[in-house]
C-alpha cells in the first residue's frame, strides 16, 4: 500500500450486499416484541431499576431502561429515533408515567454515550473497538480462506461477537470488514 503522511492508503471497494434490504433494515431497527417478549426484556431487574431511577430526568430513565432492553435482545445499540411506540409506552407504564411525558429529541449525545458505558458495564459486555476489529478481521480471513459465502460470514461474525461478550456493530461496519 502506499504510505500518504504515514497513514496507509486504504482502497475503497463497492460495498458487496450480504443481506437483502429488507434483512438489512430488521437488522439496524430495534427489535419487534412480542408481548411475551416485550415483557421477558422489558421487566427489569431491581438493580436496573434502581440505577434507572438515578437518572435525572423520565426521559433519560426512559431512553436508558429502552437502551438496556433492546441490548440483552440483540446486544446491539439503536438511535433514540428508532424506539417502538408499544415499547415506549410498555416502560412508561411502568415507570408510572404517560409516554407523552417523554422528549426523546433530548436525550443528548453525550448522555447517550454514558448510559451506553453503563449498559455495556452492566452486561459484562465491551465496546466494539479496534482490538474487537482486529479479532474479527482474523476470523473473517480465516472463514474466506474456507471459502464461506458472505452471508454466513456475517452470521458468525455476529455469534463470534457476542461469544466474546462485545457489542454488535452496525450492519455496514461488519459489511465493510467482509
């Protein structure tokens, strides 16, 4: 590779599409619970609970308590924007408050960020960061050497991941090491 000021140059490829659009989309949304499920991620644990209710405000108890239940479904992390009406009103309800109550276009970046910490904490899980990508780029070499279509790629890349306890990134961060 050629070196411009002592960064290697990275070539940009065309994305390859491992998974369909619509697969796609399911995988950057939240999850879509049942009402047996709503209540299996939803019910939280006392502890949980009680560092929900050191939360400033209903909106940052709210915004952290969705955040911990969409993680232990799919140990993944959503924009405020994409919680579901039924499981914003589901965790209103029990924090004894009406959904309407709520401002999620307040729950700011740097909030985010450390309720994200907490979850992360909170779940034995760690972040996706360079020393995780660099393990999946190791698998992910050995899996093409095999000869593995991109697809099933994808899907270990996933199960490796929560394996070793580390979030799951985007779609296209994974697409992109594929």
């Amino acid at each position: 590779f050629p070196i411009i000021f002592g960064f290697k140059e990275r070539v940009i490829m065309p994305r390859m599409q491992i998974l369909s659009s619509v697969e796609r989309d399911a995988f950057e949304a939240p999850p879509v619970f049942t009402s047996v499920q709503r209540k299996h991620h939803l019910d939280f644990s006392r502890p949980v609970q009680e560092l929900a209710a050191t939360l400033r405000t209903p909106t940052n108890q709210l915004a952290f308590l969705l955040g911990w239940g969409y993680f232990t479904a799919t140990k993944r992390f959503f924009p405020v924007s994409t919680f579901r009406p039924p499981d914003i009103a589901y965790v209103a309800t029990h924090l004894g408050l009406t959904p309407e109550t709520f401002d999620l276009s307040s729950y700011d970046k740097q909030t985010v960020a450390r309720h994200r910490e907490l979850i992360l904490h909170g779940t034995g899980f760690r972040a996706f960061d360079l020393g995780a990508e660099t393990f999946l780029e190791r698998e992910i070499r050995g899996m093409v050497r095999a000869q593995l279509k991109p697809r099933p790629i994808f899907w270990r890349c996933v199960d490796l991941l929560v394996r070793e306890k580390v979030e799951v990134p985007t779609y296209f961060r994974l697409a992109d090491l594929i």
